[in-house]
C-alpha cells in the first residue's frame, strides 16, 4: 500500500507503510471494486492519532500487545510518532512497547495452543496469513528460537510466529517463545527508539521508507558478529 501523510502535531508526515498489513481486500485480482478498501488505512490512522492525545503511552502498551496476536497493525508506527513528539523518552516507549509485545506474545501462544481451531485458524485466514504459517511451522522444524529471534526483525507477521508457536507447542516452549521474542522484538524497537533518540527529525522520513531494509540489514550483522566471535573463539 502507497504511504498517505497523516496529520497531526506529532504524527505530521508520517507515511503509512505497508508492515505486516494483510490483505484485505476480499476480492479477485482485476475487481474494480475490491470490499472495504480503505480499512487498512483507517486502522493505521486510528493507530496514529493516539499519539496526540494523553493516552498515546496506553494506546502504545494495548497496540503492542494485541498485535501480537490478532491486530493487523504494527506498533512500529505509534512508536515512531511517539518518539517524535518526545525523543527524550524514545527509550522508556520502546520499553512499553516491548514489554507489552511479548507479553501479547504470551497470549498468541495460548490461542495457538488452546484455541487453534476457534480462534487462531480464523485469525490466519481473516488476513491470508496460510502460506506464512506453512513457512513458519517449517522453520519451527529447524531451529524455534531463531526463527522467532530473527522474526523481530523480518516483514513477516510476527503474529503468525506466536500462534503457531502455541500450535507447535512440542517443538517450541513457552520459556523459547518468551526469550526469543524479548530479545528480537526489543532489537527492532530499540533500533527506531535510538535512530529518533539520537538523529531526531531527519530519521522520520528513512525509517517510514525503509524500517524493515534496516532491521534485516541490523538482523545480518548481529548474526554475523555472533558466528565471528564463535569462530575466533574456537581458533
């Protein structure tokens, strides 16, 4: 989805990006008039106008934890307009938000384990959201906590992760769900947090372009420097 500029003191040209937005729109490829279009982006600008109100840090901890699990909107772009507003307490928001992401996680789990057929099953079809839960029950095979560290920082719905991670539940433990979720998610808030923290407004415009470029790119070196250090160590 192209951005569109919301208004606002805080959210002022923030862009609307197309992060872990599902598709929505109901109809076959070529309909000229595809259901509830715009739903989407009245979501996202739902999201953005908490951040000029009082209760932007509530809205932040309450979006973090439901996207975790069933909201289609990343926190991701509260949390930019709120660092905005306030870059000297960019890092107490990321810490809102990334305590409140996983305990959201938490809850994604649950329904995986729990409530699968009643709730989960019909949250992965609501937003199409098959094929990424295929994949991610195959990663899940390979290597559970990577899978969920490195989805912290991947465009894939980080949702997906913690419901099939409750479906999954042999493979993937509640104590590596919360551990890997902790540290990746907190990685890709605190990546936002300080870019604003210590670039301030000129950030904006890259971080609503290209968060995700960034976040794998930061993803690659993190992994990279852990084998480097593996690899001197056993030298």
């Amino acid at each position: 989805m192209a951005g569109a500029p919301v208004s606002g003191p805080w959210s002022q040209g923030i862009s609307i990006p197309s992060m872990d937005t599902p598709d929505t729109s109901g109809g076959a490829e070529g309909d000229a008039k595809p259901a509830r279009p715009n739903v989407v982006k009245r979501l996202y600008q739902w999201v953005l106008h908490w951040a000029d109100t009082r209760y932007g840090v509530p809205a932040l901890c309450l979006i973090a934890f439901a996207e975790s699990s069933f909201f289609p909107i990343p926190p991701d772009v509260l949390l930019i307009a709120l660092c905005m507003g306030a870059p000297r307490r960019a890092f107490k928001f990321v810490v809102h938000c990334s305590v409140f992401s996983v305990l959201g996680g938490v809850l994604g789990y649950y329904i995986g384990f729990a409530l699968y057929e009643e709730v989960g099953r019909r949250i992965i079809e609501l937003f199409h959201y098959q094929e990424a839960y295929a994949y991610v029950g195959g990663l899940y095979g390979q290597n559970a906590f990577w899978a969920i560290l490195t989805a912290g920082f991947t465009p894939l719905p980080y949702k997906v992760f913690t419901i099939a991670a409750g479906v999954f539940h042999e493979q993937v433990g509640l104590g590596t769900l919360i551990g890997a979720s902790a540290l990746g998610r907190t990685g890709r808030f605190l990546l936002v947090g300080a870019a604003i923290y210590f670039f301030g407004p000129p950030v904006k415009r890259l971080l609503d372009r290209y968060l995700e470029l960034f976040c794998v790119v930061f993803m690659v070196l993190l992994i990279g420097s852990f084998f480097l250090v593996k690899w001197l160590a056993a030298k």
